[in-house]
C-alpha cells in the first residue's frame, strides 16, 4: 500500500472517531446529521464511480457496472439528503436497511476470500458487526438515542478498521 493511501485510512478513521463522538453529544439529535453524512457519503462515492466510469471504465470489460453502482449510489444518497427534515421512523430504517446491505456484502465478500484462500477475518468481523448493529438497532428501535448510538458504535469499529488497513503490512509480489 502507498504512503498516500496509508494516511488517507488514517485521515478516514480520525474522521469517523470525530463523528462517532459528536453523535454521542448530540444524542437523538444525532439523526438528522446521520441522514446528512451518509447522503453526503453516498452522494460523493457515486459521483466518484460516476467519473471513473467516464474518464477510464467506459470501454472495458464490465465497465458498465460503475455506471450502474455511480447512478444508484448518488440516488440512494440523494434520498437520505431528502430525509433529512423527514420522520425519525424513515431515517432509522433507511440506516438499517443501509447498514443490513453493508454486512451481507462484507460476509459475502469474507466467504468468497476465504474460498480463495486469502485474507478474509477483518471482512467477515466487519459484516458480523454491521449485522450485529442491525439487530441491536431493531430490538432497540422505539428508542432513538439508543440506535444513534448502536451506529456510533459501528462507526468506531469502523475506524478502528481502518487503523488495522493503515498499518497491514502487505507482501511484496515480483513477477520473474
């Protein structure tokens, strides 16, 4: 891994441990920046996937499919941006929804590295603790505090997350 990307996990991961810990202040409060960060997050990536798409996927192999993810992405972010001033109720189950998609795809990820015998541990913790946060979220759903800070919860393991990518150390692999 490049200097470059090794501090912008850093740089990731103090900025999720900031906004864990300004969640946590707000308190129920927290939800409508929650809809904030994750329209703003979703939005950004899909512009992202977008502009790879135009300026180097456009003719290769599956390239289409950064397309597709770019359009969805930013849709799904403009929806949470939309819900912003909405009820708590949609906020918490767009969160929810969100966060049960983000885990399936982590454990799904973690089976098939697994499968191919490479690094697969990290990934599957991940997936398991976005479930975990899932189910935690809708035993506690009527309690809004609650569920803010269930996600805070997952936010930091999310950072810390990205401290372990930052400091992984990566083999090095010559082709002769």
């Amino acid at each position: 891994m490049k200097l470059y990307n090794r501090i912008l996990h850093i740089l990731i991961a103090i900025i999720l441990i900031c906004v864990a810990l300004l969640l946590l202040i707000l308190g129920e409060d927290g939800k409508s920046l929650i809809a904030l960060i994750m329209g703003g997050a979703l939005l950004i990536y899909g512009i992202r996937c977008l502009g790879a798409y135009f300026l180097k996927f456009r003719y290769t192999v599956g390239g289409r499919m950064q397309l597709y993810i770019g359009i969805i992405m930013m849709d799904v972010g403009l929806l949470f941006i939309g819900s912003f001033n909405g009820s708590s109720v949609l906020i918490l189950i767009y969160l929810l929804v969100f966060q049960l998609a983000t885990g399936a795809i982590g454990v799904a990820r973690a089976l098939e590295a697994r499968k191919n015998k490479s690094s697969w541990k990290l990934r599957m913790t991940a997936g398991m603790i976005s479930l975990a946060t899932v189910l935690l979220g809708l035993i506690f759903f009527r309690q809004p505090d609650a569920v803010v800070d269930i996600y805070c919860i997952g936010l930091l393991f999310s950072a810390i997350e990205h401290f372990i990518t930052a400091f992984r150390r990566n083999k090095i692999v010559t082709i002769a």
